[in-house]
C-alpha cells in the first residue's frame, strides 16, 4: 500500500447472521445527534467542472475554511478531491492553505473518501476504482500527510460488493452507502439491520471485512420539509446560481432565517426528525447529515442559524430527550464502535440491481452513452500500456534522455481525466450532453498525451531509414510509400494473436524489424469501399514491442488475399420454421464450428470440438419502445429502464457475407429495419481466429457490432439464444473482480428491468456441463429473460417530456453509432472457468498499435530498444500484472519523516 496503516482501528463486535443485540424495546437514553455538515459537489453531472468552481464549488472550501476558524465547535467533512485539488491550486490563499492545515490538525475539518471523485459501483472497473483513490489520497498524503480512514458513498446507484473490500485493502475503518433498493431498505430499517459488517469477497472472507452504515430513508439529504413554512428547511444559503453567484448575496429558496419567533418550530422540527430515525437504529447514536447538492458556498449564513438551533435543543435537553452536536464522521464511528453493540455480518452479496420504487429500476444507466464507456475503458488501457512502458524504461536507463517530468506530466493529465470519469455521474453516462462533451474532451487530450510519450519512447533517436534500409536489403524492394507501425503487448504475459490496420491498398507485405516478412490478410473493408483490413499476426513477449513496415505490392509475400463472398438477403418471417436449420454452412477453426443457416443468415449452432458437444445458438438485434409520455405511465431516461414487455425483433432482414481467410474468416451479418432498406440498421461482424504457428487464439469468437443511429426512443439488446438449461440465471461480474450469481426474480411491477444487472467486464450462462462466456471491454446491461437467453444492452436513444429531465437535459437523445465488441467463449464449465480470467484481461488489454511516421524521432538510443527487446517480463500464467507505474509523489516512505518534512515546508513560509 501507498500510505500507513490505520493508526486508530476499530474493531467491531460480530455475530452470525442469525441476528444481533437489538435496543428497540430496552432503555435507549437521551438520544445523541451527530450534526455531520458537507457538500455534495458532483464532478459534472449537470454542469461541467469549470462552470460549477465558478459558480459555487470554489466559495465552499473559502467559506467553509473562515467559517470553521471563526468559530472553534464548528466542523466540516470534504469527500470528492477534484474540485478542492482546484479550489487549492488556483484559488485558495495562503492564509486558506494556513487555515486548513491548522483545522485538519484540530480535527475539525475531515476528508472522507478522499478519493479523486465518489465513483460509481457498477459500471466501473476496479483497476480505474484503485487509480482515482489512488489520485486522491496521494494529493492528501502529500499535501497534508493525512489519510482518509471513513467512506462516504452515498450518491452511487446500488452498491457492489467489491467497494468494501476495496476500501477495507485501503485501510479505511468503516464504509457508508445509501442507495439500495426500496423494499429492502424498508425491512432494513423495521429491522434496526442498517449496520453491519461485510465481508464481500468470498475468498478473503474476515480478513477484509468492514462495518458498514446504511443511510436512513432520508439519506444524505438535510428534510427539507418544515410544517411552519414554505421554504425549504436548514438550508439557509439557499439554492447555487449559474452561471455566476448573485452579486446581493441573495439566493433562490433560501430558508427562512432563525429568530426568536421561530426559534421552538426549528428545534420541534429537528428533534423530531432525530427520533424517527433514532428507532431505525440500534444504538442512540444518530448521524444527521446537514447539506445536500450544492451546499455551504455561503458557510456563513449557514452557520449562523444552525449555531443558535443546537444551543436552544441542548438548552431543553430534558425536554427533548435528545442532545446535538457537530462532529465529523469519524467521531460518529467511533461512537458506535464504543456502543459496545454487537453486528450482522453480511456475505458477498451485493446491492445491485438499484430501484428507487416499483417502477423505477434504475438499471438503464448500465447502457447509457455507450461511447463514452468504451472511450473511458480504452483510456484505462492505454494508460495501463503507457504507464508500464514508462517505468520500465526507467528501470533500464534511469539516466535516460526522456523529459521525465515532461512524461510525467502527460501521464498524469490522462489519470486525472480517467479518474474524473469514474464519477457516478459521469462513466454511468447519467450526465446532461455537454458534461458528456467535457469528459470525452479530458480523455481524449489525455489519450493524446500517453501516446505522444509511448512513441518517443518506441521510437529511437535515429530515423527510420536504417530500418527501411534493413528490409529494403532483405527484400530488394523500393521503400516508396511504406507504412510504420510500433506494437506494444502490455501484458506481462506471451502473446500471439493479431491485429488490424486499415490500408487503402488492395495488396501489402508486412515486415518486421529484422526485415522478415509476416503472416498477415488482407480483405476489403466491411464499412468503406475505399479501405482494406490488414489482419498481421504478431507474436510478443510480455512489455515487449516490435516494430513493422507495411508496403503496397503487388506480390502477396505471406499476405494472404481473402475473397467476400455475397449471400442473398433473407427475410425473418420467410418460410416455415419447420424447414429451417436443414441447409447449415459450417465456419470451422481448430476449436469450434460455427454453423449459419442459409435460409435465415443468422447463426444456428456452434460445436465445441474439444468435446464434441453441439450447442444451438442464434444470436440477432431485439428493441425495447420506451414511452416518453409521463401522462401515459414510467419513462425509461438516462438512469431508469422500463420495459413495458419483452424485446421485440429489431429487423425484418439479414444480409449476410463470408471472408474466408487464412488469418481468420469472417462473418458479416446485416440487419435490415424493413424488407426494403437499402441500409442496414445493425451489423455483426464475428471473426473465428484460424491456427496460425500453433498458437492461434482459436477459442475465441471475436464479435463487433455496429450499432444506430437509433430511432428515438428505442433501446437496443444483442439477444442470444442457446439450448442451455439455465432457469434463466445469469452470472456477472462485480467491477471485474468476482462473479456474483443472478436469480431472475419475478415482481408485481417491472419485472423485466429489475432483473438487468451490470456486465463489467464479463457474463456467463450454464447448464451442468457447458458454459457460455461473454467478455466486454465496456460496460454493458444483461440478463436472461428467457431460458437458455443472454441478452446485452448495447445502445440506448431516450426522449421524454418529464420536467426534472427536460430541465436538466437528461433525457439521453443520443444519435451516435456505437461499435461495442465482445468475445465469445464456449465450452466446459471446467475449461472456461480456467480460460475466462485470462481472456478477459488479453480483451482489456490488446496490444497497442501506434502509427508512425519515418521521419519522426524519439528519444531512446537503439541501445534501450534492444535491451528492452531482449528482456521481456512473463510472469506465471494464474499472475497479472496489474499496475506499473511511477505515480510521482514527493513524499517519505518514513511517515514520521513526512510529516516533519511537511512542518518544515509550512515554516519556511
């Protein structure tokens, strides 16, 4: 770990399951409220970050910090650390900066989480979850030498059971959620069952367990409502104001200040709220959160009012049999852990999926701006590939020509953007469009950046004419119009597979750097008249790259020339059922044959031939028609899916073409909206590796799609469907870290929505002996509606006319064509249980493939490409790599050191 161990730990008392000590009907005491001040400041969602440091998010830490120094009782809790990391490098004075220190000294001001931002649970990968933790509290430890030790997720829509056992490996002492579905709440708070310890990964079982508070039916939010007045309730700065705070001070709803008139009603109000909440809780320890979006950009007005509010409710504590206080969050916990209670332990079940009521199954999200999510997964993997590459070359040459503060600097540009789009509101593609906008910008510059450090480090100092000159002499051919590319595997494992540029000549011989030519196809482009796929298969050892030309020949060299073949456009409904399946071609590799019905142009069954073991299988598009009319019943939006019924047939034809190949043969399947487009609506394209050099990755079928642009209200679904006795249970991956078991579960309402759940990186359906795995490289909705069925949610384009969307823009009109791929594997429940793990990161991981032009120059000698050539790193097959990085920290490893470090730094200024 980065930072020091806790230094205060809290040990809960356990007790099975079975049930825990309950004080519902024993002598609870004067009731104690922890009054627990913060604000909730989402990173985007609405407005983009700029737009919301103007307009608030920069007066709240000012405000808070002067308003905490004024007045020593006073406390504050920060959670999210982009927008105070702003606030502290282009804002804050240095008599803030002075003020903060002393307050974090006093325990006054707390940071909890302390990650970059609350990341969401379910669509986002653990690797990306450690990186924006990690962002954070290196900024904390290095700026103060604190670490954050409390949780604070209150705003993520479900909660995963990887989060606790990420936050638990951090070393934090307690865990906080809130959203969980409605019902289950309900019983938990009849049930005085909202705290618990969880132990969410099965396989570590207690030795990462955590003591977890679920937010009461108020959750984080102050009750607005006040029975003796029309505005809304303890939040006396009012509402922020875009784009520019307001010059008089005076804020829309801002609550009625406290006066002598109405000082009893507040109070009346207050207490009251404490005690309903106190009888959902075991001990007489109640966290009353006070804030809620937007809050304390004016901590003065804030504080003014709610100062004289606790001093009346403690005056009249007999009275009111309930005292108050503020305090941070950890002083809440360790009340608790002194209550001396004993706690339920919860296994590795989740939280997913989220309903906020019966017909709000806030599973849609899971599909929500496509593109996005695939931009944010393959910035994780080019910062994964960039930042490994980095460290090893200073590994190699510590004294290398390489700006490493320059490399440095790019690197972190793109954790930053990576980090921001972890958001809850952000990844889940929840967010209005031109929040969207700012964080495919953020990722894409960051992109720009890695890739500029990855070339100069790929590339050696002299040009690339010594290299032309090497193949030109192994092949006596002219170097005219020859095409540079550098591949880089990023695993630290072996790699054989293949990848693909696209060219605009018809015919190319590949070459490597020692001037051999390479097993490669090439084929005409599926989507451009104008282009051709090249398929070269490249052979890596693990952080090694190689470097190729492509040349325009006429002579194919070991390029291989693959033919399209055309079949007829067949119609849905044509034909008798019956007849069908009778005229099956087969697409065969060394571990499946695919077969395709001619007479429907889809799939019709796959044999695994390992085993010998046919399996039917058909795959095709199905659309669920979203009502955007509220008066008409539920919307689906950004956030919600609901499905008034089962998908229906997105296509009324299938155009189908063949690439049979030496390399891989290819299936292009067209999906057609009418009989008599002449475009097609959706597209598969399934790529079945051939055996090449006996080490062909032939157990995976390779699929991308193309898909919209969408009619407007209309959400897309990949539907595949097998003979897999499954009782329509499906298995999906939590955050990529471990397999959670889905029951499909039938409800008075929305039956359908609620049984979609988050694929990450990976799904699977079985039966006793087979197994079949689908492998992501973003985030999708699945589920199995039907037996034998898995069903991905590829695209989503969402319009309604409820007010809380069209005032916020929320109503997802996305128009974009996606083009999500996903693997398929098939075969025993034993074998893919080995082989998913593995492919899973080889999908996550692809190599990396940078163009390059001849005359561009780097800034490593031919001496660190050779050296870093010849020393790969492999490690075993059951270990992955998962970070190499040089984060680039200044700070002690010696926390004592630090610390005494930091105190000279404040007093030299």
């Amino acid at each position: 770990m980065l930072f020091p161990p806790p230094l205060l730990p809290l040990l809960f008392a356990l007790v099975s399951a079975a049930g825990g000590s309950s004080a519902r009907d024993a002598g609870r005491g004067r009731t104690e409220a922890f009054v627990l001040p913060h604000s909730h400041m989402d990173v985007g969602w609405v407005y983009t970050v700029q737009e919301s440091m103007r307009a608030y998010a920069a007066n709240v830490y000012s405000s808070v910090t002067e308003e905490l120094t004024r007045e020593k009782r006073r406390k504050f809790v920060a959670v999210e650390q982009e927008f105070f990391r702003l606030w502290w490098d282009s804002v804050a004075a240095d008599e803030h900066k002075k003020q903060v220190r002393q307050l974090l000294q006093e325990g006054r001001l707390e940071f909890i989480i302390g990650g970059q931002v609350m990341h969401d649970e379910a669509v986002t990968n653990l690797d990306d979850d450690i990186l924006q933790l990690t962002e954070g509290h290196g900024f904390l430890y290095e700026t103060f030498g604190v670490r954050p030790q409390f949780s604070w997720h209150v705003d993520p829509f479900g909660a995963s059971a990887t989060t606790p056992v990420l936050f638990a490996l951090a070393g934090f002492n307690g865990h906080l959620i809130s959203r969980i579905d409605y019902n289950l709440k309900d019983d938990m708070q009849r049930n005085q069952k909202l705290q618990f310890v969880w132990r969410g990964s099965r396989s570590l079982g207690d030795q990462q367990e955590i003591f977890t508070h679920t937010m009461d039916q108020f959750s984080y939010c102050t009750p607005s409502h006040l029975p003796f007045s029309n505005r809304s309730g303890f939040y006396w700065n009012g509402v922020a104001l875009f784009p520019d705070p307001p010059k008089d001070g005076v804020y829309p709803n801002m609550s009625l200040p406290v006066d002598e008139d109405n000082l009893h009603s507040y109070a009346q109000t207050m207490v009251e709220n404490i005690q309903q909440r106190a009888q959902w809780f075991q001990s007489n320890h109640v966290l009353w959160p006070w804030g809620c979006d937007k809050q304390f950009f004016n901590s003065s007005v804030q504080f003014q009012n709610m100062d004289p509010l606790l001093d009346y409710i403690n005056l009249h504590s007999e009275q009111f049999g309930v005292t108050v206080h503020y305090s941070t969050l950890s002083e809440y916990f360790q009340a608790i852990h002194q209550s001396g209670h004993t706690w339920e332990v919860r296994g590795s079940q989740d939280f997913l999926p989220y309903s906020a009521e019966p017909l709000q199954a806030w599973t849609g999200f899971y599909a929500s701006r496509n593109v996005l999510k695939g931009v944010a997964r393959h910035a994780s993997s080019l910062l994964h590939a960039a930042e490994s590459l980095f460290t090893w070359y200073l590994v190699n040459i510590p004294g290398g020509a390489v700006p490493k503060e320059w490399a440095l600097q790019k690197l972190r540009d793109l954790r930053w953007a990576l980090s921001e789009v972890q958001h809850h509101d952000a990844i889940t593609g929840t967010e209005s469009p031109k929040v969207a906008h700012m964080y495919l910008q953020h990722l894409t510059q960051g992109m720009m950046g890695a890739q500029e450090v990855m070339v100069k480090l790929l590339i050696p100092a002299q040009p690339f004419d010594s290299f032309d000159a090497t193949v030109t002499q192994s092949t006596g051919e002219s170097s005219d119009s020859a095409q540079h590319i550098v591949v880089y595997n990023p695993l630290a494992w072996n790699v054989t597979t293949y990848i693909n540029v696209t060219v605009p000549f018809p015919m190319a011989t590949v070459y490597d750097d020692e001037g051999h030519p390479v097993s490669a196809q090439i084929q005409q482009s599926a989507e451009s008249d104008s282009a051709y796929d090249l398929f070269i298969v490249v052979n890596l050892k693990g952080l090694q790259h190689r470097r190729y030309v492509i040349r325009a020949m006429a002579s194919s060299g070991r390029t291989h020339a693959a033919t399209v073949v055309t079949f007829e456009r067949r119609s849905r409904t044509q034909g008798e059922p019956r007849k069908r399946g009778r005229r099956l071609l087969p697409v065969l590799n060394e571990c499946y044959a695919l077969k395709v019905d001619q007479d429907t142009n889809l799939l019709h069954s796959i044999v695994d031939r390992t085993r010998k073991r046919s399996v039917k299988l058909t795959q095709d598009f199905g659309e669920y028609r979203a009502n955007g009319d509220v008066r008409r019943g539920p919307v689906s939006d950004n956030y919600v899916f609901s499905a008034n019924g089962s998908s229906e047939a997105a296509y009324e034809a299938v155009g189908m073409e063949i690439v049979p190949g030496k390399v891989l043969t290819e299936i292009r399947q067209y999906f057609y909206r009418e009989e008599s487009d002449e475009e097609y609506a959706y597209a598969v394209y399934t790529r079945l590796p051939e055996g090449f050099e006996g080490a062909a990755p032939c157990h995976r079928i390779e699929q991308s799609y193309r898909v919209g642009p969408l009619a407007v209200n209309r959400e897309v679904v990949l539907r595949t469907s097998t003979d897999l006795s499954n009782n329509r249970t499906i298995f999906t991956d939590n955050n990529g870290y471990q397999m959670q078991r889905r029951l499909h579960r039938t409800f008075p309402n929305n039956t359908v929505a609620r049984n979609y759940y988050p694929m990450v990186r990976t799904a699977y359906i079985e039966d006793d002996s087979t197994r079949l795995v689908v492998l992501a490289e973003r985030a999708h909705g699945v589920s199995s509606q039907h037996e034998g069925q898995l069903e991905v949610m590829l695209h989503r384009r969402l319009w309604n006319n409820q007010e809380w969307n069209l005032g916020y823009n929320l109503t997802l009109n996305d128009s974009s064509v996606v083009r999500p791929v996903l693997w398929m594997l098939l075969g025993s429940r034993a074998a893919m249980a080995s082989l998913g793990p593995r492919e899973v990161l080889a999908l996550q991981h692809r190599p990396v493939v940078l163009r390059v032009d001849s005359a561009e120059r780097g800034w490593t000698s031919q001496a660190f490409q050779d050296r870093v050539s010849s020393k790969a790193v492999v490690l075993p097959p059951n270990l992955h790599l998962l970070s190499l990085s040089v984060p680039g920290w200044a700070y002690s490893s010696n926390h004592t050191q630090h610390l005494q470090d930091l105190q000279q730094v404040v007093n030299s200024r």
